[in-house]
C-alpha cells in the first residue's frame, strides 16, 4: 500500500460484538472441516498408493472405507463453507465494498478449486468399482490438490487483511488496485498458509487416530485397526515437530510487522530491551501478574537476540490495542497443546523408528485419545490468536472492524439460527460416522 495510512469513517453499529461472535462460530466450526480437506485426501491416496504398489487388500479397504468418511466431511464443509461466503457479505459490507477489487481474486480462485474437488471427489469416490486401479488412483489427485489450492487462496486473503498491500488508498478510495501482489507476493502469507497446511495435518491425524486409539484401549488390536492407527498417528507425528519450527517463522514475521500483537501474546505492556517471557498470569491494563517471568527470552525469541527491544502495548493508544488477555491466553494455550502433541509424536516415531512398532504403553493411547480434540482446540487458539490479535483493524492499519460492519439489524436472530443449523450439521456428521463405523470391515474388502 502507497501513501499515508488513512482511517475511514466509523459506523454505529449496536450489534458489532454479536456480529464478531456470529462470525467467530463459523470460523470455528468451519476451520477443523478444512483441515482434513487439506490433509485427509493425502492420506487416503497414500492407502491406495500401497495398495497398488504391494497389492495388499488391506490398504485398499482401508482407502474405501476412508473415501466414505472424506465425502461426508467435504458435504459438511460445502454447507460451513457457503455460511461463511454468506456471512462476509451480509456482516461486513463495507469491507467488501471497499476493498473486494483487492482480494476478490482469491474468493474466485477458491471457486474454481471447491468446483475441482467436487467433480474428482464425487469420481473418486463413486469409481472404486468402475474404472481400473491407476485411473481410479490418478482421479483422486486433483481431490487432494484442490483441497490445497482452495485453501491457499483464502489464506491469501487472511495475509493480506493482516499485512494490507498492493492497492493506494486516496480520499477513502481504493485505487490502482494489483490483486496479484496483494494476495500472493505478500510476505506474511507465506508463512500464514505454511502454518495452516501442517496444522491441517497434525489436526486430521490425530483426529483419525482417536478412534483407532479407543479400539486399543478396548483390546481390538487387530492388524487393519493397526495399520489405520500406525498412517494417522505418522501424519501427526511428522507434522506436529515441524509445527514448532513454523511457529518460531511464523511468531518473529509478527513481532516485524504487528509489534501490537506482539506485545498482546506476551503482555507486555511498556516497550522494554531484553523483554522477559511470562508464563501464565493475567495482564492487569500494566503489567502481568501471577506469572512465572523468564529473562530476556521474548527479545531471544522474537528478535535472536537477548537485548532486542521489543514494541511494548504503550505504543499505541488503549483503543488500537487488541484484548490483551483473550489474545494471550489462546496463544499460550496454542502453544502448551503444540509441545504436548509434540511429545506424543517424537514417541510414536521413536518407538516406530527403534523398534519398527506402535508403543505399547496404555498411557500412550490414553494421550492419543485426548489429542484428537485437544488439536481442535490449539487450531481454533491459533485463529484466535490472529484474528482476535488483529484487532480493532479488520484491514490492519487501515480500516477498523466496527467500520466494517453492517447497519442492519436482526444479527441476534441470525446468530441463534446459526446455532441450531451447526447443532443439526454436527448431529448429523455424529450419526454418519457413526453409522459408518458399524459397516463391517469385509463389507469393503474386495480385490
């Protein structure tokens, strides 16, 4: 963006704060449903792949019978999917009127790959038995890269509304608008879309695992249930190591360009060189009380360098500062379940790696069970942590979420109707995998 940043004019709006909780549910519910559109494909494709590679049935009724779930997942997120396009319009008119020429590309270029992976899924899935093992194996491959592309292009939205380029704004008026820069040559979405693709993996994983996991501690240790659990529990486990790597990328690109958010997922409320880590406690509007300090690590985290100055929240004034304790406590919550997932992972692949085996521990399977949700719960923190961080700015910078919002009324309505139609969508994802579940195993073996 060229030229001097400029605020727009506010619009009262009675309701803003239902609005940013009506959007954060969608978000919420919407977000798990595109992790295994990113990862879960991969992971289905890689069953088939050692199917045709070593001819083993077993690999391919484990894919079958994955297909089915991959299906009913990507009906489920069409439906969150279409809410959250609804929404964007509907509880933010004014950030889509004002800035849709920049952004809109990766909206359109997220149709044309949902469009993608609806054909090829709907091929895939319904071609077991109609077309030969390599084509049926090779129609699945655009499922598994539109699932990537379409979440790619919205990522490139999220970056470019945290890191705001390619456009000049004059008088309130966008113009000279390059969307391509704006979306794609924009460094913070890089980092954005690499957290979220091993994110995805690390979500869908442990998730899979969950139930295999439950059959062990019940004693069902036959070889399909430990094949399924030994491919879920690796997709984790090699991404939930790198997820910390891409973390500290992720966290020093933050502390360059959002120093405020910075300051918000530490607390720190005056700009001090060698800032200290606090661990837990409650920023009291000054400072963080009850918390464990340690010296110096916030400079040597964020900057690699212990005597860094770090942009404390006093930079700014009280109303362009995010809330503090909201934004902290997810982070921190993102990053406590980060290292206990972790921890899981480096001992799955010990054991695998040492003793070509799955640990025998039922403490271990215990920890996988918890995982599942407990990955749910660091991904929503993580989105938490960047959407919530970013504010009072839905354009950071530039333009403030209660500028954004609708004028019109009727959002409470709208909110208690979203509840009960996600209520609905979740009971009905319960009682297919569910009844996908008591489908027995032979009834999709077939060579």
């Amino acid at each position: 963006m060229s030229g001097t940043v400029t605020v727009l004019g506010a619009i009262d709006q009675e309701y803003l704060f239902q609005a940013r909780q009506m959007q954060a549910l969608s978000l919420a519910v919407h977000i798990p449903l595109v992790c295994f559109g990113i990862a879960f494909p991969a992971m289905v494709l890689f069953c088939e792949w050692r199917h045709l590679r070593g001819g083993d049935p077993l690999y391919r009724t484990l894919a079958r019978r994955w297909a089915k779930v991959m299906l009913a997942l990507f009906a489920i997120g069409v439906v969150t999917g279409t809410i959250l396009s609804f929404e964007l319009g509907l509880l933010w008119p004014a950030w889509m009127a004002r800035f849709g020429e920049v952004f809109g590309l990766g909206f359109t270029l997220e149709g044309f790959s949902f469009f993608t992976e609806a054909i090829f899924i709907a091929i895939y899935v319904y071609g077991w038995d109609r077309l030969r093992p390599l084509p049926h194996f090779l129609s699945g491959i655009p499922v598994a890269l539109a699932g990537v592309a379409g979440s790619l292009f919205v990522i490139s939205v999220n970056g470019w509304m945290n890191h705001p380029a390619g456009f000049t704004l004059r008088d309130g008026r966008v113009t000279d608008a390059r969307p391509w820069e704006a979306l794609f040559g924009n460094g913070f979405f890089w980092h954005e879309f690499v957290h979220m693709y091993v994110a995805a993996f690390v979500v869908a994983g442990f998730l899979v695992a969950v139930p295999y996991a439950w059959g062990f501690l019940r004693g069902r240790r036959d070889r399909y249930r430990r094949t399924a659990l030994t491919i879920a529990l690796s997709a984790a486990a090699v991404a939930a190591p790198v997820q910390v790597i891409v973390g500290d990328w992720a966290a020093r690109e933050v502390a360059q360009h959002q120093p405020v958010k910075l300051a918000a997922l530490e607390g720190l409320g005056r700009t001090t060189s060698g800032a200290p880590e606090h661990l837990l406690g409650w920023y009291d509007g000054e400072e963080v009380r009850y918390g464990v300090a340690i010296p110096r690590l916030l400079s040597l985290l964020a900057f690699h360098d212990p005597d860094a100055t770090v942009t404390g929240l006093n930079a700014v004034p009280v109303a362009d500062q995010p809330p503090v304790n909201v934004v902290r406590l997810a982070f921190q919550a993102m990053v406590g379940i980060g290292l206990l997932l972790a921890l899981i992972s480096v001992i799955h692949l010990y054991t695998r790696l040492r003793h070509g085996r799955l640990p025998r521990s039922r403490w271990f399977y215990r920890a996988v069970v918890a995982a599942g949700p407990l990955a749910v719960v660091a991904l929503i923190c993580g989105w938490v942590t960047t959407e919530v961080g970013r504010q009072p700015w839905i354009v950071y910078g530039v333009m403030r979420t209660s500028q954004a919002v609708t004028g019109a009324p009727g959002i409470p309505l709208g909110y208690g109707t979203l509840i009960v139609v996600y209520l609905g969508l979740a009971c009905g994802v319960a009682w297919l995998l569910h009844r996908f579940s008591r489908v027995p195993i032979e009834a999709d073996h077939h060579d």
